[in-house]
C-alpha cells in the first residue's frame, strides 16, 4: 500500500514539476533483469570506456518513456532521445529530446553525431518487419561516428520479433564485438527471463 502511495505521490509531483522532481532525484524505474543489466553493466560499459566529467560525449537514446526517464542520471555522456509519440517529450531533457520515427533518424540529426547510441525495446513494438530494422541501422549508421558503440536490446520472443534481425543489409556498416562485461563472452547476451531479452553489440566502422 505504501508502495502504490509513494508512486502516485511522484507521479502528481512530476506532473505538477519535471525539474522539481527531477532535482529530488525521483524515478519510475520497471525493475526486471533485463532492466537490471541494462541499468548496471552496459551503462557501466559506457561509462568506463566513453563518459567523461563533463559530458562531451553524446549518446542518444531510442524511446522514452517515465521508466527511463532517469538514465541521462545514470550516464556520464550527454543523453539525447528521441520518441515517435509526442507525449513522450515530457520525459526528455530540454533542448535534447526530439519527437520523431526511430526509421527516419538521419531526417533529425546530423551525420556522424553520436559516439553511442542505445535502441532498447523498439524491435517488435515499432519496428516490426526487417525493411523497419533495416531503415533504423540505416539511420544509425548515419548519425553516429566512426567507432561508435550501439547497443541493440529486444525481447527475442517469436510472438515478437517475426525477422531474422542478422538479415538486415545495413549491418554492413557495422562489426559485432564483445564488451569487457563479466556475464558476456559473446557480442550477444540472452537475459533468462520471461522476456528473453537480448542485447546485441555493434560498432560502426
């Protein structure tokens, strides 16, 4: 009961103020393991090898929503996203939030922009066929710069994604490789959950 108190309370708060509650450092955070890995090793991950104090380095962020509203707190890199439905806006940081298609990223940002960009839960809510996939890598490929790291999380569920996501033609301008993250000896990682989320690592060449 607390718990659902508490949430409606932060809910009215960031309603009422976005920077206010930001300030009070609130959140709405989907706790799962997929989530967790996310949140914890490959934000990490990036901190280690690209944040810098004061965020000089750019990474965008592909969807938002309230429960990640609070990464940009979790990352030393400057946290740009960008969200089709226009709703969304309200959870982006001012002058670094775009409404816009996940397929149509060049039309919004310039050629090679971003040293990282994370596209987390879009295959199979979004980008439901491999033309769309294919067009978001496009996009990719073209706003971040040469060696920049892209992290790829999707539920690898058959009700989900109905395409191979290796068959896209635009993963040629990328290679696979193996973060230095203790659970992973592959480019790829599996979270056994009902999810089965996956994450998968490229680097733009």
């Amino acid at each position: 009961m607390f718990k659902k108190i508490s949430y409606k309370l932060k809910r009215i708060l960031f309603k009422l103020s976005p920077k206010l509650a930001e300030k009070l450092n609130i959140s709405f955070p989907f706790r799962s393991r997929d989530r967790d890995f996310l949140e914890n090793e490959v934000f990490a991950y990036l901190n280690t090898y690209l944040g810098t104090a004061d965020k000089s380095r750019r990474l965008l962020f592909v969807g938002l929503d309230k429960h990640n509203w609070h990464y940009h707190r979790l990352l030393n890199l400057t946290f740009h996203t960008i969200d089709i439905d226009r709703r969304s806006a309200r959870y982006g940081q001012e002058g670094l939030h775009c409404t816009g298609s996940a397929t149509s990223l060049q039309e919004y940002y310039e050629p090679e922009y971003f040293d990282a960009v994370v596209a987390n839960g879009m295959i199979g809510f979004g980008i439901n066929t491999l033309e769309d996939f294919d067009a978001m890598l496009a996009g990719i490929a073209h706003i971040s710069k040469p060696g920049a790291v892209v992290v790829l999380g999707y539920s690898d569920l058959p009700e989900r994604v109905r395409f191979v996501p290796s068959g896209a033609g635009s993963l040629g301008r990328f290679r696979e490789f193996t973060p230095p993250i203790p659970a992973m000896d592959s480019p790829q990682h599996q979270v056994l959950n009902e999810f089965r989320h996956r994450y998968w690592f490229l680097q733009r060449l």
